[in-house]
C-alpha cells in the first residue's frame, strides 16, 4: 500500500527513475518534442519545468544546479540559449502533454480535418499541419459541412458535405470559396466537432428544441449551475459567452460537470 504517497514512481527505484526523467529532459530540450507514455510525461513535466524556469536566469550558480540534474553540457547550453530566449516572457507551462491516440496500423479509429479551402489558405502553422498528417489524420480539404444526420437516438452517423472551388479574394486576401451546384458527397462519422471561429455555431439552437437563445445568438444558462432552459442540457463556452477566452470555457466546463454530477446523484 502507498499509504498517501504521492510520488509517481514510474515503477521504478529513485536512482532509475531520476536517470530516467534526465535522459527524457534532455531529449526534449534537445529536440523540442518527444513522444512517450502519458505517465512518464506527466512525470517528466514535474520534473523539467523547474528547470527551465532556472533556464531564464543565465547565472554560473543555475547553471551548475541544472547541471546536476541533466548532467549534459549541450542540453545545459541549449536550454540557457534558445529554450530560454523562446519561454522568456512566460511565468511557467512551458510544455504540453498531446495524447496521440493509437497508432497507425493497428486498427486505431480515424480523424479528418474537414476545410472549405485549400491547405494553402488553412490559418494554421505550417508545423500544426505538419504534425497533424504525422499522427494520422485526414485532411479533406474543399469540402463543406451542410447537413447532419443521426440515428433514432440522437448521435450522429454520417454528414453531407458540398465540394467547393476557389472564387476570388475576400477581405481577408484569401480566396473566397465557392460551391459547386450539385456536387455533395456523404462520409460516415461517429463524432463531429465544429470548429468554425468563435461565433456561436448555428446549428446548435436550430437543431435543439427547447432553448433559449439571445440575439447573438448565444445559449441562456444559469451562471451558477450552466443549465439550460431545457433542464438536460447544459453549456459553456463560446455558444454562451460568444468570443471568450479558453480558461473560461474550460471553468464553465468543470462547473456544468459538477452540476451534471449532482443533478444525476438526485434522480
């Protein structure tokens, strides 16, 4: 029994495991990305954002402290240099732990990037599509959503898009697309996930009965609760705040769940 030890021990002794999270620091300073289980990188966040913090302070004395931990004179140079000049104007959270899902091959489930346009006027970095492509997924790219169907219950199964072409500029300088009349293809989906800005997406109260909506557009709730009109559905976020920022929405997301938590132990 752990007895209330809440050391992530890897399964290994504290000898092994700070090698371990050493040899995992300096691959990741060195090569800025690594790929790893999620416990050893939960383990190996612990472990280098302090030092990266002490990375910001070019001083003989952090150097000899980070030293003693990585033990590697060019990850040391690499993270007082440029890992440093990167996080300077960040107080912490430097990494980000992605889950990858399964990996090509072994029957793993399938995602595609649904977009209107041509990869070329994507507004995404060069290096996000990169690695999206890396980890599997589909891009389907001149294509539209315009409708959604489902089974009786409710969850969706497939959805119909309408192929478009490249029309002229529009304010933004990218070229405006175009549909091309009569020309829709249906692909069968389990999940669907719109991602169209921060404007509250329409389809939400046109396809739900028994919501109350505001001129914007956005979804009533309860501020306390995140509750709607229709008392199974609760919501947060951008269709209830319009544009706003992602610390939000995820605080209406940890609110809503604890009043579906509740609401549930009550039935």
């Amino acid at each position: 029994m752990r007895h209330g030890d809440k050391v992530k021990n890897l399964s290994r002794t504290k000898a092994h495991r700070d090698a371990l999270l050493s040899n995992l620091a300096c691959q990741l300073i060195e090569h800025k990305r690594i790929i790893t289980t999620i416990a050893k990188a939960k383990a190996l966040r612990v472990y280098v954002e302090p030092l990266i913090t002490k990375g910001k302070s070019n001083t003989t004395h952090q150097r000899r402290v980070v030293f003693s931990y990585l033990q590697d004179k060019e990850a040391v140079t690499e993270l007082f240099g440029t890992v440093a000049e990167k996080v300077a104007g960040r107080p912490g959270g430097y990494t980000r732990i992605i889950k990858l899902g399964a990996r090509p091959g072994d029957n793993a489930e399938k995602a595609m990037i649904v977009y209107r346009r041509s990869e070329e006027e994507m507004p995404a970095r060069v290096e996000e599509v990169k690695h999206a492509k890396e980890e599997g997924i589909d891009f389907l790219t001149l294509h539209n959503p315009i409708r959604y169907e489902g089974d009786e219950r409710g969850r969706v199964q497939k959805m119909l898009l309408q192929r478009m072409k490249l029309g002229e500029p529009d304010s933004s300088g990218r070229r405006r697309p175009v549909a091309i009349e009569g020309d829709t293809v249906w692909v069968d989906v389990d999940e669907v996930i719109v991602s169209v800005g921060v404007s509250p997406n329409p389809l939400i109260p046109s396809t739900f009965t028994g919501l109350e909506i505001t001129s914007w557009g956005t979804v009533v709730v309860n501020a306390d609760t995140m509750q709607t009109a229709d008392k199974t559905i609760f919501a947060g976020g951008d269709i209830v705040r319009g544009g706003a920022t992602v610390i939000l929405a995820m605080g209406d997301g940890r609110k809503a769940a604890k009043s579906m938590h509740e609401a549930m132990n009550e039935e």
